[in-house]
C-alpha cells in the first residue's frame, strides 16, 4: 500500500510564521482555495491549520478537484478522515468524473478505500470513460481493496464504456490470479465478451500465467471460445510465443486445428515472419518492447516440443495457410513471395528448421506441397522469398533444410507461377554454398523467369532488369563459372524498343 511521507498532524505546539501569512484575508469575491492548494502540496500542518479554522473544506480547484482528492491522492488517510469529520463530501467528482474513491484505487490502497467507504462513497461511482472503482483496483492490484468495494455493493460485471472490458478482463490482463479468484468468487460473468468480442480467458492467454489459465478453465471458461475473427486462446498463446501455456490449452481441450482466421497454431509453431523489424537489424532490436515484438515473429522457447504437442493431439501436418498471420512491421523485398497455400512443412524449411521438418515428415506431411503459386519447399528453402536483412536464418541451416527437402522428392529445377526456381532464391540471398548444392542435384543454370531475369542476373544486381552488372561478387562469378550465360532478358529489350523505358 502506498503511503504518504508526510503524515497529517493533527495538533500543532506552534504555527511557523510561513504559516500564519498564508492565512492572509482574500480579495474581496475570490473562492478560498487555501486549503485544496496547501494538501495539494502536501503541507498538511497547515491543511490541519485551516480545517480548524473553520475554511470550506469543499472548496474545489477550477478543474474541480477538492481537499479530499488530493488527500486520496497521497494516501493521507488521517488527513482524509480529518476532512470527513469536517464535512467534506466523499462523493464530489472534478471534471473528469474521477472522486476520492477513484483515486485510492489508483494507488490501490486499501486504508484509504475503506476510509471512504465507510464514510459512505458510492462503490459504484463511475469516472466518465464508464471506470468504476473496482475496475480501477482491479487492475492495480490490490485485492483486499477489491473485497472492500465488493462488500459494499461494487458491480464486479459494469464495464469501461471505451473496450467494453470489466474488472474481471483487466485483473486477468494485468496477471493478477488472487483479484480473478476473488472476482469469480462474487458473480463475475466469466464468459462476458468486450466490445471487440474478446473473452478474459482471451485476453489472460497473452500472459504466460499457466495458473491463471488454470483458474479460468476451473471455472467454466470454454477453452475454444473465439474471437469474431476466430481467434482461440490457442492461436493467441502460440502467437505470444508461450509453448508451456499453448500445451496446457490443448491438454483441456483446445482445438489444434482451429483456422478460422486463416492459419493455425502448426502454421505459427512452425515457421517464422520476418520483418525489417523482427530481423537481426530491427530497428526494435534494443528496445524495452524487443522481447514482446520478437515473439511475434516466432516461437523461440519450447518450439519443438509445442510442435510434437499439437501433432499429438491431432494437429493436420497438410494444413493449408489461406491468410497471412499477423506480423508485426512490414515485410519488404523485390523477391518475396506469395506464401497462400504454404502447409507447416514448407513454412519449416523457409526457416531453415530441419528438427520441424523431420518431425513433420514424421507425422505424414506431404514434402511436395507447394502453395497457391506454386512455390515449393525446396525453393523457399534454397532463399527465394527470403530478405537477408530481416532474417535470422543462416546459411547453413538453409543449406541443411535444402538438403532435406531434396532427399525427399524435391524437384531442383521446377518453377512457380513467376517462373523462379530453387536457383533464383540462392542467387538472391547469395549463397555460394547454396548455387553449388542445387547444380549438383542437376539445377539449370540459365531459366528465365517471367521478366527473364536469370539467376545470374539476381546475383549481380538484385534482379533490377535496368540496372545489370553491378556486381555480384563470388556468387555471380560462381555461376559464371559453372557456365551461366551474360544475357539481357527479351522483356527488357522488348520495352526499350517500344520506348517504355527511357
């Protein structure tokens, strides 16, 4: 509980000089604000002073905060009582709806509360954006303040007007297990919706709090309750990156092939999503929030064993991807593409993850599944779509995931609906080690795709058809080393001699 330093003294053996000027008469109309001002500074001899000479304890500031907000303001409980006995109102709200009340709870100080409720505040009182007290102590965390308000008749189910959330959603939200249990204990609706759609095993799914889900599922939560969009406590926990949390889901329940908002929790387990901010230079790479936004981007802790959980319990290893996850920054890059139709496999080796892989090859994943364009495993693996500066996945293990990918069916010269094939992709994160793996298993050196942009080509410039040879370094003297031709595509030369490029 939160106490002021300066403690309300009641008797003075004498008043400094300071004092007794402050005490000077007024000009003739204005509101004697002497005492707001002296409690808002925290000078409490004189506030006591004042009190005793009889001032108008109910006089407000202009914003109408009175002697008793700042009172609860600084927790001064005895210097709070002090104004009650003289008669200031526990009731008054300033301009902003927000009373004494509302303020202890701010503090989550629970000597004040009751200082108030028993001098009869409205446990109800509600600030303008539709707060009530118990909401407010609810998210601060006190729950012997939140007993207080309860027995005194607080609504443990009124929600805020601005999320249409309650006590019960902030106390989950803020991680606070003992307030969701005292909650429960007192009528609160566990399966109230915000105005979103959200329910509080919803929103308690994005802390890694097992005993707080526990609590919930206990309780009647339904673990496969969804948001409009149908997204399950399930999805949300795998998102947030807490495996431990997601296998506990699954072990009440959840459903591992819940995809109503386009992808599954095995889609989420098993890849990753770059950004120019998740990447190894993101821009959030050292800031307090780089945890939070790295989980976003995959499942760091436990991500195997959250794979081998939802596999387990029935997860479909041939899921289709029909609607990009959420990511967090934009996903940039001349040469990403189209991940529609991707299945947990292909998403693994685009991350270069052969442990994920194996384990779902293991439990049937069909290696040869491309996606909607076309685009196959072994091509995401080999680099295409992939922007170097986003990504954390090596060299080496886009290696191992190629070599994975290749000993089971994959077909080193096949090309998407953009006529890419694995070759392009290795060109363009220029990987030697990769261009010489892919013409050992046979790649075609010289295919063009749809602009006629050759591997070569990527490799020198980037894949930019205007401005070729800027110079690939060891991945462009490679090919031409094994053989690749110095062309310039017949889509370039087409347009120039139509005059559209200039």
């Amino acid at each position: 509980m939160m106490r002021a330093k300066n403690r309300c003294v009641l008797a003075c053996a004498f008043i400094p000089l300071a004092v007794v000027v402050s005490f000077a008469s007024l000009s003739a109309g204005q509101p004697d604000r002497r005492l707001v001002e002296a409690i808002k500074a925290a000078n409490f001899e004189t506030a006591a002073h004042l009190i005793g000479q009889g001032v108008d304890v109910n006089v407000p500031q202009p914003d109408g905060a009175t002697a008793l907000h700042w009172a609860a303001h600084w927790d001064a409980v005895e210097m709070a009582e002090l104004l009650i006995g003289a008669g200031a109102d526990v009731n008054v709200a300033n301009d902003y709806g927000v009373t004494p009340l509302a303020l202890a709870c701010d503090n989550g100080a629970d000597t004040m509360v009751r200082a108030l409720l028993n001098a009869g505040a409205d446990s109800n009182a509600a600030r303008s954006t539709g707060e009530t007290p118990v909401m407010t102590c609810a998210r601060t965390g006190n729950a012997d303040a939140v007993r207080l308000l309860l027995a005194h008749g607080a609504d443990p189910n009124a929600s805020e007007s601005w999320q249409g959330q309650t006590a019960l959603m902030w106390a989950a939200g803020e991680g606070h297990i003992e307030i969701v249990r005292v909650l429960l204990g007192r009528g609160a609706d566990i399966h109230a919706r915000s105005n979103g759609g959200f329910t509080t095993l919803l929103i308690a799914a994005r802390e890694n709090l097992p005993e707080l889900v526990t609590v919930l599922l206990a309780t009647g939560a339904r673990v496969n309750d969804a948001a409009p969009d149908g997204t399950t406590p399930l999805l949300v926990a795998t998102v947030r990156g807490h495996a431990g949390l997601a296998a506990l889901l699954l072990e009440h329940g959840a459903d591992p092939n819940a995809n109503r908002p386009g992808y599954s929790a095995l889609h989420w387990v098993a890849g990753s999503w770059h950004t120019e901010l998740t990447g190894p230079n993101g821009i959030v790479t050292d800031s307090e929030n780089a945890g939070e936004w790295r989980s976003l981007n995959n499942v760091r802790t436990g991500k195997l064993s959250l794979l081998g959980a939802l596999l387990a319990h029935g997860a479909n290893p041939n899921v289709r991807l029909e609607k990009n996850p959420p990511q967090f920054g934009f996903a940039s890059g001349r040469f990403r593409v189209s991940l529609l139709g991707a299945t947990p496999f292909l998403l693994a080796a685009m991350d270069g993850n052969v442990a994920a892989m194996r384990a779902l090859f293991d439990a049937g994943a069909n290696t040869a599944m491309d996606t909607h364009e076309h685009t196959t495993p072994l091509m995401v693996a080999s680099g295409l779509g992939q922007v170097p500066a986003e990504s954390r996945v090596t060299e080496g293990a886009s290696l191992a995931a190629a070599r994975f990918a290749l000993d089971y069916g994959g077909d080193v010269n096949r090309t998407n609906d953009v006529g890419r094939t694995a070759l392009h992709g290795a060109a363009h994160i220029r990987s030697d080690a990769m261009v010489q793996l892919l013409v050992n298993h046979g790649a075609r050196l010289d295919t063009e795709d749809e602009r006629g942009i050759t591997p070569l080509m990527i490799a020198e410039g980037g894949g930019h058809i205007l401005l070729p040879g800027l110079g690939g370094g060891s991945t462009a003297d490679l090919l031409r080393a094994l053989g690749s031709r110095e062309t310039v595509p017949t889509s370039f030369i087409d347009s120039f001699s139509q005059g559209a490029i200039r």
